[in-house]
C-alpha cells in the first residue's frame, strides 16, 4: 500500500458492502462501494473544473458524511484538501488559503462568504459538480505527493502550513494500529474539527485504511450521548471531555442506598490499580473484591457509557489529572495518554491497552525514534515526519536538523522502559 488513494481502493474492493460513513439515525448510510461512487462523481466534477494533480483545495465543512465524500474526491486526483477551522478569522481564512495556493473551496452555505478571494467556492446546497462516468487515475498518486496540510492555530503568529504526504499519513497509520490492533469491523465516531490531526488520523485516514465505520457527531457536544448508540472500537477525547464524564459518574455511584457498597467496591479498585502500577502484587483477597465489583457494578457502567466494546480509549492533547486516569482504570476503562503533533501526522508514542504506564504518553510506535537532546527536548525520527512547512524554509530549519531529528519543543524523561513521560515545554 503506498498511498491513501491506494488504501481507499483496496478497502472500496475488499469490503464493498460494509458500512464506510453514517450519521447517528443512519439517515445518511453509506458503504464503501457507494462511498466509491459518490467519490469518483465528485472528482469527474472537479476534474472539469480544472482541479488536478498538484493542486490545494480548501474545505470548511462539519463533521458530516460530505466532508469524507470532498476529502477523498480531492485526494483521489491527486491533490491537496485541507480543512480550515470555522473559528478562524477572516484575515487567518485569507491567509491559508493564499499560502496554500488554493484556487477552489468545498464548503457549506453558512461558510461560503469565509472565501471571498476564490472564484470557485462550491457550495455543497447548491450541489457540487459530478459526473457519474469518471474514472479517476489514482495511480497517478505518488507516495511523496502532499496528501493534506495541517495548519497550525495561529495563536502566536500566521498559522504553519505542516504539509503531510501520503507517505507520512500511511507510515503512520500503520503504527498506531501496530499498537491497538484494531479488530474487523471497528467503529468510531467522528466528532473533532477536521482541521486537526487527530480528527484527521483517528476518524479519517484510519477508518481508509482499515475499513472502519464512522459515525459522524456533527455538534461535539453531543459526543457522550453517542458512545452507547455506536459503542466505538476506540475513542479518543481531550482531558475535559474525561474529566466531565468522571464527575458524572462519581454521582451516579455515590448515591442512593449502594452507595456506601460503591464507595468501597470503588475503593478496592483503585487499590488494585495504584498496586499494579507500582508493579507490586495484588493479594488474592483484593483482587476478588474488585472482581465481584466489576460483576456488580463497573460492567453495567462500561455498558451504560458504551465503553463496553472498546479496544483503546486515549487521551490527549493536554496533560490529564491523575486521578481521572486512575478512575477510569478502576472501572476498567483503561484509559490511556498519547502523544503526537501535526508534524509527526498526530502519531508518536502511545501507551499499548494491555501495558499502560499512568501518567506518561507511552513508548515510541513502531517506526519511531524518540532520543532527548542535551536540554531534555524530545526528538522524533520517522516516516511519519513531515517533510516541511509550506512556503517556510526557515521555520522547516528550525524544525528538522540535518539528521531528520524533528525538535518537538517538549521537556520529556524516558523511563528504563521506554516510556515517555512529557514535563514542560521548552
């Protein structure tokens, strides 16, 4: 498998039938051979446009079955789609879309006047252009053809235009499932903006390459409401979204007349766990209580959250309290942090579900070198690695040295196992 476009094919082929993209009520249902279809149109009419191998087209769209249908019609002629926060500015709008060199915008209707500067803003309410006959030449795709851009959020300066090429997205792709092994018929939920890597890698170029079913979440919001409807293989959310459920279910244990049994049941769990992480044994009489609480308790809620049938539940993008991880492992919600930047395609290191170190981001992923510099910075060296910045030879520089070492800009230690645990920035 050298490319995305590739990937695509092969899943479109090998699971035609398979539900690719859904919505909640499955109002909108797609399997991969219909996504295939509604694809190739969309590229037949981009085609006539003028969109071609090489090219940048800028997308604003939610978390909706279209964005996967825009995102791979672009990818499949060989160039570039990029998303664009909705909460960007005006003046951030202009700004990427002029540094990507973008001629074409797929958008929805309340988007469309973010675009100002483009000729040809394709409104998905007024119907994108198609044409049901074409047959698109994704061999053409080569491995270091630029599969996306991923910019930065521009809170310190212009956005960074991170280019990912299928090479990068492939590499990594391949890594994160080397670590989670997903299972046939995974599902996940698509609920993060798409302008960011671990929307991208978790909920798009993963379920590519492994013929996932995605479930799209259009209000983020709503996320939680989701789990029991579509009981994700995997699930990744940020530390708020954890701590939020946390607070929801220490209410729910601790009332009405088990709560005093909860409470202890409770306690007994995270005895067990603060053991195993300190890698001590756990005496047979604990490990009854905490079996009997599972049996009692801690299943019907893993089955209440739709946590039930997840093989890997991560968080990241923010440091995590210790205590909600430690909760959620009491439970046995093995929750577990991970590391990644839109530079490394949002792949790194990550915690394996079955060895979980509480409080550090895991060991590198297959394919992954990780060393510390003098200072203690963290250094990643891998295909996963972006080539460059967009139009920033200088930023690139300061980036990746000349061994292909990219500096993160994060104070990190490794443990005599790997593991790294991440402690400031620089």
């Amino acid at each position: 498998m050298r490319t995305l476009a590739e990937a695509f094919r092969v899943t479109a082929e090998q699971h035609p039938d398979r539900v690719a993209v859904r919505t909640k009520d499955d109002e909108v249902s797609l399997t991969w051979s219909e996504l295939r279809a509604r694809v190739d149109a969309l590229a037949g009419g981009l085609a006539a446009l003028g969109v071609g191998r090489g090219d940048s087209v800028a997308l604003m769209l939610g978390n909706r079955p279209e964005f996967h249908i825009a995102d791979l019609a672009v990818m499949t002629l060989g160039a570039t789609p990029f998303s664009i926060y909705q909460t960007f500015s005006p003046e951030q709008v202009a700004f990427v879309v002029g540094d990507s060199g973008a001629r074409v915008a797929l958008t929805e209707a309340q988007y469309a006047e973010r675009f100002p500067q483009l000729e040809q803003v394709l409104v998905l309410e007024d119907g994108w252009p198609a044409d049901a006959g074409f047959e698109a030449d994704w061999r053409a795709v080569e491995p270091d053809d630029v599969a996306t851009l991923i910019y930065t959020s521009g809170t310190t300066g212009p956005p960074k235009g991170v280019q990912l090429t299928h090479r990068n997205l492939v590499a990594a792709t391949v890594s994160v499932e080397q670590l989670i092994r997903f299972p046939e018929g995974s599902k996940v939920i698509s609920w993060l903006p798409a302008a960011h890597i671990a929307e991208r890698m978790a909920h798009h170029y993963l379920p590519i390459v492994y013929a996932m079913t995605v479930t799209t979440c259009p209000n983020p919001r709503d996320v939680v409401s989701y789990l029991p409807a579509v009981k994700p293989t995997w699930f990744f959310a940020v530390p708020r979204i954890w701590e939020k459920l946390k607070a929801g279910l220490e209410g729910y244990l601790l009332q009405g007349d088990d709560a005093e049994r909860n409470r202890a049941w409770f306690a007994a769990a995270t005895r067990k766990v603060e053991l195993e992480q300190a890698g001590e044994p756990v005496p047979d009489d604990l490990a009854a209580v905490v079996a009997e609480a599972d049996a009692g308790l801690f299943a019907s809620l893993r089955g209440m959250l739709g946590l039930d049938e997840a093989v890997s539940v991560n968080v990241g993008a923010a440091p995590t309290p210790r205590e909600v991880l430690v909760f959620f492992h009491a439970i046995g919600v093995p929750l577990a942090e991970l590391w990644g930047m839109s530079e490394t395609c949002g792949a790194g290191c990550c915690n394996p579900p079955e060895r979980v170190k509480i409080g550090t981001v895991g060991p590198p992923g297959p394919g992954v070198e990780a060393r510390l510099a003098e200072d203690g910075e963290l250094l990643i060296r891998s295909a996963v690695v972006m080539p460059g910045y967009r139009n920033a030879p200088d930023k690139t520089s300061e980036a990746l040295d000349d061994d292909g070492w990219l500096h993160t800009g994060d104070i990190a230690e490794i443990d005599e196992d790997g593991y790294i645990r991440i402690v400031d920035r620089k």
